[in-house]
C-alpha cells in the first residue's frame, strides 16, 4: 500500500506583486516503509512539498492521502501527528537543555509516563548525546544539535518521517554517518521516510525511488527507481549500479541548471 | 528587470498601505473623543474636546508657545548634539583597554541609573535662571546612555569579526573603524533612541521646576489659569516634537544601517 | 602564570572600585581646595554624617518613594505586557498602533501630572500614576519587538505538532519574547525613578523630592545631599534587581 500519495498537486502563492507557481502537478507515491528522496535544485519547491504533507500549509489544488485517508480543509490531529518533522535548521529551543527539547513533543501531543521517558534515553543513546542532555543548545556544536533535531522529530514514534536537508550544513564525513545511522534506526522501527536532498548520492544511498525535480515552476521531471538491496553500507558508492543512478540523476540535474542561468 | 521608478512607486504603495490603520484608528479616538465629551457633557477643564484643543492652542500659538517651544527645542537640541558626539568618543576610548572598560563600565551604569529630576532642585541653586545651563544635565544623562550602549556594541562584536580582521593583517586603526565599528552601529542606535526620550524627559522636567520659559513651564503655568485645552495642546505638541526627532534618527539609522531589516 | 590571572582578576575588581572611590575623593578634595560653601555644596565626608545623623527623618520619606517608584512599576509593566501581547495578537491592531507607541514613549509622562493633580489632587495616586505611565510604554514596546521576533520555523514547529494556540503562546511565544521583555523592564526602572522624584518635585509634599527641594531652600544642602545618595543606591539597587532576575530567569541562553 501506498503510505502516502500526492495527486496532481498544485502550490501557487500569490501576494499583492507577483503570483509565484511554486509547484505544478506534482505527483508522488511513497511506499510503506520505505525511503523516498526528492532531489533538485535549491528553490524548487522540495521544502514546500513536505510542508504540504505536514499541513503546515495547504495546497492550491490537488489531493493529498496518507493512509488513503484525503486530506480536507480540517486535516485530523491523529493522521498529523503520525508524523515527525525533521528541519533543514536545528531549530531547537535555547531555554531547554537537549532533553527537554527532545521531549518537546511528546509534551505536546500529551505522552506521558516512565516508556515515553526511557525512549527519549533511547534516542539519546543512539544518537550518542546521552553526556550532553541536560546541557542547552548554546553550548554544544552544530553537528550535535542538528542530530538532537533529527532525535525530537521521532520522539512521538512516529509512522512517517518528513526530513527537510537535516544534514545540509555538517561536513561530508558526517553527514555519512549520520546517513548509515538513519539507515539503522530505519531498519529497527520500519518508518516511511521522505527525505529531501540535494545530494544526488545521498538520495542514493539512502532510498529505494528518488524524484528528481526541476525549477520554476517546480515539478517532477523524472521518477527513479534504485534498484539496490538494502541493508547498505559505504561498499556501496563502489557499485556500478549505483554510479550508474548518481550520474544519471546529476545530469538530470546538471543540463537543467545551466539552462537556467540568465 | 525593476526601473528605479518602479522601486520607487513599490515604496510609496507599501508606505501607504502601511499607513492607513494608524490613520483609521486616529480618526476612530478622535470621533470617540468627540463623542463621549459632547453626549456625557463633559466639562472642558476635565477634558476638552479635541476640536477645541486644536482651536485653542493655534489660537495662543505664535502669541505665548512659540517661544516656549523655541527654548525647550534650543536645550534639547545642545544637550543632545554635544552629548552624542561626546558619548561615542567615550566609548571609543573606554573600548581600547579591557581595564578601563571593566574600571568604567559600573561608573557608567550609575550615572545612566541616577534618576536626574534627584539632583535638579540643588543644581538650580548654583547656577540660577539662565536658560542655558539647564542643557548640561541633559547632555550628561544623554551623554552616559549613548556612551553604555555603544560600549555595549564595542564590547560584543564576535570572535569571527575579530578573526578576519586579524586574517587580513589590520592595523589597530583599522581594526576599529573598519570592523568594530560598523558592527555596532545597531547598538550606538539604540543609545540615540534612547538619548532622545531622556533628554525630552530631562528637559521638560527642568523646566516644571525652575525658570519662566520652555513647554514644562507652559503646561504648568496654563494649569494654572485652568485653560486645559492648551495645556492638552502643549503636550501633545512635545510630543509630536519628541516624535519628529525619533524619525529623524531612524531615518539616519535607516541609511547608515543598511543591512538589517 | 597562575599567579598573572590572580593579579589580574583582582584589578578588575579593584579597578571599579577604585574609580569610584577615585571620584568622591576629588570631589572631596575639590570642594575643600576650592573652599566652597558650605550651603552650596556637601563633600562627601559631611553628606555621610549628616546622613548617619538623621537616618531616621530620611528613612521614612524615601519610603513613601520607593513605595511609589515599585507600586507604580509594578502597574506599568504589566500593564505594558499585558496590552502587548493583545496588539500583537491581530495583524490588524499591530499596525494601527505601533506608531502612537513611539509617540507615547518619547513624550515624557511626567508632563501629565498637572492634569493628573487635577482629577486626583495631590496624594500619592498622582505620583503613582505617573510612574505607571511612565514605565509602560517601553515596555509595551520592547515587548511587541519580542514578539514579533519570534522566528517562522519555531511557528513551523508549533504547526508540525499540531499544537494548540494556547501551547505555542506559553510553551514558545513567551519565552522567546522574554529576553526583549526583559529589555524593556531594565529600561523602564530608570524612567519610574526619575518620574517618580519628578512627579513629586511638580505636585508635592510628600517623598524625597519635596524634601530635598525644602532643604536646599532653607541651606541644609547636606541633608539635601544626603537624599541625592540615597536614591542614587536606590535606583541602582533597582536596576540590579532587574538585572540580576533577568540572569537567573534567562540562564544558559
């Protein structure tokens, strides 16, 4: 079954100036459990998809489900708040330590108790922050923070996972890691990720379709399938299969680009 | 591609779509103004009406308020122009050594803290009636403001300012004027806002308690004789003065800090 | 190298000291040198004794100060949060408001006590009100630039959740405005205090201000000064408490 599924969906924003067709007729299947990328140029409206599916805002035309559930104007709290939002910024709170801050959510949807304690010391331990919990954001480092951020947006267990960029700004060594340890938490709770990217390898790496979208106004230009067994690890990048779907995708990219420069 | 015209009209619309809800709300108090003292009757030397608050004070404008108003703005304007300059250069040389900032710094802190009206009464009995010694309370008060807050701008510029500085060999000189300083023109700002409410503040109250002249005076003394309107007229007028000098330090803050918002 | 960082904290925290005991001295030095009258000016040294010496006629009309000066601030600041958070509520409202704001910041409110002594008289209410109205408007200010810095992805956070309009304004709208509210409250006990003497000087006959106006009338200047350095300490302590609340209220930030 398809987890979540956007039809034909349409973003235009107007203000008084000028109309911007943010996006146009975009449509995405996203498997159960599985891990979709969406990759392209900056500006072409990835962000927004995922901010569509959130409801953070709604879209201009077009049907969205999750769960085949449609989305209308009232989007239920139930079907929202099986998901998790993961930013491109870390966007912690500075007045609560890491802790606090990873349980933020679970503050707000209303889980209490000793479990939902204990998984937050789960995160932790995963996330290899245990030490620095009860510390607050202005004294760690920015790799640390943006993996508290990805840690808060699974606080609640969520079934959907919508990562935005979440490790855009760490250095390449890093960001791999961080890239197999999501494949591992993947592998233990099963959830249906979507993550946003514009590192064609890391799409890659990390799932089984990518769509490759394209700018002004933003669409979908092709629909990838990557066609390698999971689990993965880096023996991967080697594999001609899978340079064979990087420089494909680049390309797909790279011609659109230059045509876009004035 | 934008012509410059078509900047320049996007400004003007977006000035003036900002501008009616305060336009509307003022025309909203004055009806209701109107309103509530016409139906409650209410007495004019409670609350004058506003349409008799504009007659009246017209009516005495160039006969007894211009001259006050004239000496009120003489002072402020002597206070603050000689206590802003003053104020930065403080501040500049204050900053050069991180002993004389942490020597200086609690000296300042009183002297911005000292509640100015304190010490008025005493000051009046040395230097008498002359008009124009009541600007030097008002240039220190302005003076130990702008010098905290731009002390505070010199103080906080970040490592990565000072890195680069480094990075690209600067002079001490340069150092400050190319680097430091900019940096905390938001901040010296802040101090120029600030140094304008206190000096209406210092002024204004001078003039309650001592000498014959300056819009103080004037709201004292048409209290006095029971016309309100024109005392509603006074303050209103020192407002729009106060009023006028905060847009003129945006508007330079506007030119010269051109990076925030 | 251990023993340079002693010697060098302990200068900083000499230095300040110093510098003050630096300027009293030469304002003593000053007036004796200069041989200066005695019903002119107090030198420290006399203004500590007289100050001693009649502790117990100062202490009670500083009170009535403070009183004023805290009960008013008090009504001020809240005041100004509270109409803050409700102008800041509706986009509306916001923009309708915000410049009378500045027009009631930068108009001093002391300006207001002779209309106050009309409707009120010349009790401690006028003195109040003035320091009420005083403090407010910074704070208002400062309160409305806290909140409308709140950044778009803690919204988007609040969003994300599904959080209710309760939860964002509690759990991430105050706390992200309270470094600005705090701003403001800093900046307000300097207007309440010198609102307060100011308001009492024009109506008074009660507090500080019409005391020290009575000595200085009748040559007791050191007395007089005596109430200059007691408010002075006042209104600094006032600014540390503030000061010091705010530290232990935005810890770790």
């Amino acid at each position: 079954m398809d987890k979540i599924v956007l039809k034909d969906v349409n973003m235009i924003f107007k203000t008084k100036r000028q109309t911007i067709h943010a996006l146009k007729d975009i449509s995405i299947n996203v498997p159960e459990k599985s891990i979709v990328s969406i990759v392209g140029p900056s500006g072409c409206g990835k962000s927004t998809i995922i901010r569509l599916i959130c409801n953070i805002i709604e879209p201009t035309s077009g049907d969205i489900y999750v769960d085949e559930y449609r989305y209308e104007k009232e989007v239920s709290k139930s079907t929202i708040r099986k998901m998790g939002f993961i930013f491109q910024r870390p966007n912690l709170l500075p007045w609560l330590t890491l802790r606090e801050n990873i349980e933020f959510p679970q503050k707000i949807v209303g889980h209490k108790g000793k479990e939902w304690k204990e998984y937050v010391d789960e995160l932790l331990e995963i996330g290899r922050l245990t030490k620095c919990a009860d510390l607050r954001p202005s004294a760690l480092s920015g790799g640390m923070l943006q993996r508290a951020g990805v840690l808060r947006g699974m606080a609640n267990k969520p079934e959907i996972l919508l990562m935005d960029e979440p490790f855009g700004a760490l250095d390449d060594l890093l960001r791999e890691q961080l890239d197999l340890e999501t494949l591992d938490i993947w592998r233990k709770l099963n959830q249906t990720i979507i993550f946003i990217t514009h590192n064609v390898r890391e799409a890659v790496l990390m799932s089984s379709k990518v769509y490759v979208m394209t700018t002004a106004p933003g669409r979908i230009l092709e629909e990838v399938d990557i066609d390698l067994p999971y689990p993965r690890d880096l023996t991967i990048l080697t594999d001609p299969k899978f340079i064979g779907y990087d420089q494909r995708i680049t390309s797909l990219i790279g011609e659109l680009d230059l045509t876009k420069i004035k | 591609m934008k012509t410059k015209s078509m900047l320049h009209a996007n400004k003007i619309s977006k000035f003036l779509r900002n501008s009616w809800p305060p336009l509307l709300m003022l025309v909203l108090i004055i009806a209701l103004w109107e309103g509530i003292v016409y139906f409650f009757n209410v007495p004019y030397v409670v609350i004058p009406a506003p349409h008799l608050i504009v007659a009246e004070t017209t009516k005495y404008f160039k006969s007894e308020l211009l001259q006050h108003w004239l000496a009120t703005v003489k002072i402020i304007a002597i206070g603050y122009l000689s206590g802003v300059p003053f104020g930065i250069l403080l501040a500049s040389l204050i900053s050069q050594s991180k002993l004389a900032i942490r020597a200086f710094s609690p000296l300042i802190t009183v002297l911005v803290t000292l509640p100015t009206m304190v010490v008025i009464p005493i000051y009046m009995v040395w230097v008498g009636f002359d008009i124009n010694y009541r600007a030097i309370p008002v240039f220190m008060n302005v003076a130990s403001i702008v010098t905290l807050n731009t002390l505070s701008g010199f103080i906080n510029v970040e490592q990565r300012l000072l890195d680069l500085a480094e990075g690209y060999g600067a002079s001490r000189f340069q150092r400050f004027f190319k680097y430091i300083f900019p940096n905390a023109l938001p901040e010296i700002f802040m101090g120029l806002r600030l140094g304008c409410t206190f000096s209406i503040l210092n002024v204004i109250g001078i003039e309650f308690i001592t000498g014959k002249i300056g819009m103080g005076f004037a709201v004292q003394y048409f209290s006095g004789l029971l016309k309100m309107p024109i005392v509603w007229g006074c303050i209103l007028i020192v407002g729009i003065t106060g009023r006028c000098m905060f847009l003129i330090v945006q508007l330079l803050e506007k030119k010269f800090v051109t990076w925030t918002r | 190298m251990a023993e340079k960082n002693v010697t060098r904290r302990a200068l900083g925290i000499m230095a300040p000291i110093l510098v003050f005991v630096l300027v009293l001295g030469l304002f003593e030095f000053l007036v004796v040198t200069l041989e200066m009258p005695t019903w002119l000016i107090s030198k420290p040294s006399d203004t500590f004794k007289t100050l001693v010496a009649n502790f117990s006629d100062i202490w009670p009309n500083t009170l009535i100060t403070i009183e004023e000066i805290l009960i008013g601030y008090v009504i001020g600041v809240t005041t100004g949060i509270v109409l803050a958070l409700i102008f800041t509520s509706n986009r509306f409202l916001d923009k309708a408001i915000s410049p009378y704001v500045i027009f009631l910041i930068v108009t001093p409110q002391i300006i207001m006590v002779p209309l106050l002594m009309l409707w009120m008289g010349f009790g401690i209410k006028v003195k109040i009100l003035a320091v009420a109205l005083s403090s407010f408007p910074i704070n208002m200010m400062s309160t409305m630039t806290g909140v409308r810095s709140v950044s778009a992805d803690r919204y988007e956070l609040m969003k994300s959740l599904r959080a209710t309009k309760l939860q964002t304004f509690f759990k991430v709208l105050i706390p992200s405005a309270l470094p600005n509210v705090f701003t403001g409250m800093r900046l307000a006990t300097i207007f309440a205090t010198t609102s307060a003497v100011g308001a009492e000087l024009i109506s008074g006959n009660i507090g500080v201000g019409p005391q020290i106006a009575y000595h200085t009338e009748f040559m007791m200047v050191d007395i007089s000064f005596a109430y200059v350095y007691v408010m002075l300490f006042i209104s600094v302590m006032f600014y540390m408490l503030i000061n010091g609340i705010e530290s232990l209220v935005l810890r770790g930030r």
